[in-house]
C-alpha cells in the first residue's frame, strides 16, 4: 500500500528501490507559491546509511515488507546470536555484526523485539531497560563525594557501562539501553 505525502511521520517504514527505510523526520514546507514539499531524512534498515528527499504533495512511497515480533535470546556461539520466536518456536540467527552493541544488554531468555524484512531478521532491539549484575569493578575512593564522578564497571553480560562510584560488585544496576546509561541501583 502507497503512502501518500500527508501521511508522512516520523517511524514510518517504506520501501525504496527494494530496500527499506525508516523516516528518521519530516518536514513540512509550503512556498510561497508552487506545491507544497515534504522535505525527509530516511535511513536504511540494512546498511544504517542515511538519504535525504524531499517529495511533492503528488509523490508516494511504497509501504516495507516489516514484520515486528518478540523473540527470546538463548545464547550466544562465537559471533552468532540465537533468537527463538515464542510462539512458533522457530529459531533466528543473527551475526555480532547486526546485533551491534545489543549483545551489551542480552541475557539468557530475554525477550527482544525482532525486526524481519523479506522473511529475514535484520534488526534486534532489547527492552529499553535492563538490569544487570555487576561482576567487576574497583572500589570507591573514600571521601571522594564529588557530584558526578562515574568509574567503569563491567557486568554479567561482559559489557562496561559508566556508574557512579558508590557501586560495587554484585549490585544489580538498571541501564536505558536506548542510550546505554546507567539509570539506577536496584535493590535486592
């Protein structure tokens, strides 16, 4: 199904030339006189590189192939990431390469949401927060109070994120991994 114009937003998945894209935004511009435009930045699910267009109020954009599903992660072989889908129990394989630094965030049976194009998996993203234990970390200076003082830790995933320096070994700590910030402690 084409999209017109006037349906044009940010998060919208179409198609061009057989590949698919993500408009990242869309701006609306009408001159003085002529068509109004569409002015959008659109990037590539598959190679992540970015396109800018601008489209007339009779132009369309095919609608992607995208299929969104959650999945559970059951382990990690070398560079390759198994996913399984929780209700057809079929399994996906994704390369370190497409995982990207999701692998930071991904413990045994997390459910992740899988993005599929023509039937293949292109895109994993974790749940927005996680929380994860810490495994190593050096301890905090005494008396160092300052505000804002962050030390890395690394953690059961065997990722390294910035905390504040009041956490230790064995703290289980929440990430954004949108971001990949420390959010909070949790308690135990």
């Amino acid at each position: 199904m084409p999209y017109k114009p006037n349906e044009f937003r940010k998060g919208l998945k179409v198609q061009i030339n057989g590949e698919p894209y993500i408009m990242t935004s869309m701006e609306f511009k009408k001159p003085g006189k002529g068509n109004a435009l569409f002015i959008c930045k659109l990037k590539n699910l598959l190679r992540g590189t970015t396109l800018d267009r601008t489209f007339k109020g009779n132009d369309s954009l095919d609608e992607a192939d995208i299929v969104e599903t959650n999945v559970q992660f059951l382990f990690r072989a070398g560079d390759t990431f198994t996913f399984m889908n929780t209700e057809t129990y079929e399994q996906y394989e994704m390369t370190a390469e497409q995982v990207g630094d999701g692998w930071k965030y991904l413990k045994d049976e997390m459910i992740c949401q899988m993005t599929f194009f023509d039937g293949k998996a292109i895109i994993m993203e974790p749940p927005n927060h996680v929380e994860l234990k810490v495994e190593y970390c050096e301890p905090g200076a005494k008396g160092d109070t300052a505000t804002n003082v962050k030390k890395p830790v690394k953690v059961e995933t065997g990722g390294e994120f910035h905390t504040p320096i009041f956490i230790n070994i064995g703290d289980i700590i929440r990430i954004d991994t949108r971001t990949g910030e420390y959010v909070e402690r949790v308690k135990s």
